[in-house]
C-alpha cells in the first residue's frame, strides 16, 4: 500500500488534479489564443487597453463582494447600491452640484447601507443572504424613486473625461482599478488583519476562540464592500456617461460569475483576490472580442455562460462541489 506522501504526490500530478488546479487558466489562455487568431484587431495594444476599461468597474465591484465572502458571508446588495450610488452621483452632477458633493452622496449612501447590512448579519443575527437580497431590493426602489425610471445623463460634463485620461499610457480608471486591487491584496494576503479576515471566513468558532473579534470584522467588510460598490457604479456610469436604471442590475450575474470564477483559479475552492482579476479579465474578453467580431450581444451572454460551466468543470476535481456551491 502507497505511504501518504506517495499518494499526496501521485494525486498532484493525477490529471483531474492538474486541470483542477490549471482548469480556469488554461481556459483563459484559451480564449485569448482562440479570439486573437479570429480577429487580429483582438490582440493589438489598444484592445488590450479597451479589455482592461471594460473588466475595471466589474473587477472593483468584484472585489467589494469578496472582501465580504472572505469574511464567510454573502453580499447581493450590490445589485441596488451600484445604481442608486451612480444615479445619486450623476443626479447631483446634472443638478449642477460639484462632481466632489456627488461623489460623497454616491459612496455616502452605499457606506450607510453597507453598514446597515452589516449590522444586521453581524449584530441582528439575520443571515447575510437575506439581509443583502433585502438591501438590493430597497435599494433598487429608493434609486427608481430619485430617477423616477429614467437615466441620468452627464455628457457634456468634464468629470466624464476621468474615464478617458490616461497615466503614461495607462486609462485613468484602469489605474484606479488596479490599485484598488493592489490595495485589497495587500489587506487581505499579506497583513495581520487580512488572516484574522480570512479565519473568520474559515471558521468562525474557531476564530473566536483564538481571540479574534468576528463582529466587528464582519461589520467593517460589509461597510467596506459599500465603498467599492459605489466607486465601480460611479466609474461605470462615467464610461457611460450617465447612470443607466438598474445598472447594478445588470451587473449583478456578470460580478457573481466573477467571484465563482476566482474560487476555481489554483484549485483553491475558496474566495480570493488574484483570481477576481483572471475571471474580470475573462469575462471582458469575450465580451469584446464577440463585439470585434461582428456578433449579437446575446451571443456574448451565451459564451459567458458556456465558459463559466466549462472552467467550473475542468477545475474541480470533486463534481459534487459544482452541485454544493453556495454564494460564499
């Protein structure tokens, strides 16, 4: 009989174990390979540029969702605050107030419902699905009501070239994307508070036990979630130039496919912030190599839906985790 070593060794290198570990990335390399030889506008510099514009307010928005996954919760809110940050920021830049004043209203008011929701999972006991599903739908109505159901547009606004100017060749919103992303990383992957984060994700019995206060911790990434909520809703509808009714509405399945991406990246089977990047980056390929290539928008729904299955699939050696996955 094998020793466990050998055993541990010989899975490692077992074929279901690699394309678990690989899966996700091998399919992203080929996308990128498959859609560069179909088109070769696909692979030139300024559509890499346009990829990383497009994938910058879903990978933000992202990264919100999975500061709160990590925190061994779920987060649906951004479904509501995504649109009604963006409709109150454009709304207040339209009624002639300074982009600075409609910034604050925007982000101010996903922090309060973030807090909110995090009071109620944290201190009220209410599980985060429903407590975020909840959010979502109150906030969905409270940015009908201040729309009443049309887009706020801020066109001839110069807050709208933020999303245009460039960093040394670099898009201003990838820049900011990008650092967001540096940001939560070095949190989360590389501090103190980002493993007391990630162990009341893990275990939050366990957490307590060694000291760790899960409260609060859980309170401040809801809170903290409602800050990149807002920010990716407000440079989403800067590309836009206005807020379109329901934007986060919209986002809502693209940002999940995300996260359930990251968790397949590696074979960790667990939330994480390099693979929000990898599945923000993918999903944004298709998406603009289909446009590229000429086809209806629906076709680009039907190949995010074919590509998620497949990477869900090829990375994950244990079938039963497809049929047991949660939001987490």
């Amino acid at each position: 009989m094998p020793s466990p070593r050998l055993r541990l060794f010989t899975e490692s290198r077992s074929p279901g174990r690699l394309l678990e570990v690989w899966g996700s990335i091998l399919t992203f390399v080929a996308i990128v390979v498959v859609f560069s030889a179909l088109s070769s506008s696909f692979r030139t510099t300024s559509n890499l540029v346009n990829v990383l514009v497009q994938s910058a307010p879903m990978l933000i928005i992202a990264l919100g969702v999975t500061l709160v996954n990590m925190a061994g919760e779920t987060d649906l809110s951004f479904g509501g605050t995504v649109g009604l940050s963006a409709s109150l920021f454009c709304g207040f830049i339209a009624g002639g107030e300074s982009p600075a004043l409609a910034a604050l209203v925007g982000v101010g008011s996903a922090l309060v419902f973030g807090l909110l929701n995090g009071l109620m999972v944290s201190y009220g006991g209410l599980s985060s699905f429903i407590a975020s599903l909840s959010i979502m739908f109150l906030t969905q109505g409270l940015e009908y009501a201040y729309s009443g159901g049309q887009g706020l547009w801020v066109r001839d606004h110069p807050i709208t070239k933020v999303v245009t100017v460039s960093v040394g060749g670099v898009p201003v919103i990838v820049v900011i994307a990008l650092v967001m992303f540096a940001a939560v990383y070095v949190l989360m992957h590389q501090t103190r508070t980002g493993l007391h984060i990630r162990s009341v994700g893990l275990s939050r019995e366990a957490a307590r036990y060694a000291g760790i206060h899960t409260k609060p911790i859980k309170l401040m990434m809801f809170t903290l979630a409602g800050f990149f909520f807002a920010t990716g809703g407000i440079l989403n509808a800067l590309r836009s130039s206005g807020s379109i009714i329901y934007s986060g509405q919209r986002l809502l399945l693209p940002v999940l496919a995300v996260t359930f991406i990251a968790k397949t990246i590696l074979g960790t089977k667990m939330p994480n912030v390099p693979g929000i990047l990898v599945g923000a980056l993918m999903l944004a390929s298709i998406a603009t190599a289909f446009t590229l290539l000429g086809y209806e928008f629906y076709y680009t729904v039907i190949a995010q839906g074919v590509v998620l299955l497949f990477a869900a699939v090829l990375s994950v050696n244990d079938r039963s985790i497809i049929l047991q996955e949660d939001l987490r």
